[in-house]
C-alpha cells in the first residue's frame, strides 16, 4: 500500500508521520487490498479549535474515507482508522456476498 500524508499549514513531526503509517498499516489485517491511502492532517481554528485528521482510502473499484476532529491528532487518526476498519468489514461482506453480481 502506498501512503501520502499531508500536513496543512504546519509541518509534522516525523513521530506523527511514523504514528500515521503504523496505524494505517494495521487495517490490512482486514483487507489486503489497500492501494492507495491518503493522509491529510491539520489543525482547525476560529470556533472548532482542535486537530483534524481525513484519511482516504482506494480499494478495488471504490474509496473510503473518514475524517474526525480531537484534541490531538493521535486521537483524530485513532478515530478515523477505527471508522475505516468498520467500512472495510462492511466492505468484504458485500465483496463475499453471493447474491449480488460483484467483481472479486
């Protein structure tokens, strides 16, 4: 899987790069095929202080994606990595489904 990760406006630390990475990498467990993934983090401001993390993924024929917003990014990145593991498992079991006509 190939991983872009993109800092807004400032510039990430590589222990936050590398806590991005790993915790990405932890979603093949479900499905090994992640091509592509996007990793987009910032920080918000005006009304809604916090850090903002979106994470987009490509599979076969279609992207998922999840943004949260936390008080750090760790937490913003945990959340949006549990999101995705939830769309992944969703995402197989329609994959495995015998009655509808899909590609495998």
């Amino acid at each position: 899987m190939q991983t872009r990760i993109t800092a807004r406006h400032f510039r990430a630390h590589p222990k936050l790069r590398q806590y991005a990475s790993d915790r990405l990498a932890k979603l093949e467990r479900y499905y090994d095929g992640i091509t592509f993934a996007h990793i987009v983090l910032a920080r918000n401001s005006g009304h809604t202080q916090g850090k903002y993390a979106e994470i987009t993924l490509n599979v076969y024929r279609q992207k998922l994606a999840a943004e949260e917003t936390a008080g750090t990014h760790e937490e913003a990145i945990d959340r949006c990595v549990e999101r995705l593991r939830r769309q992944i498992v969703k995402y197989k079991a329609k994959l495995r489904d015998n009655s509808k006509n899909v590609h495998r």
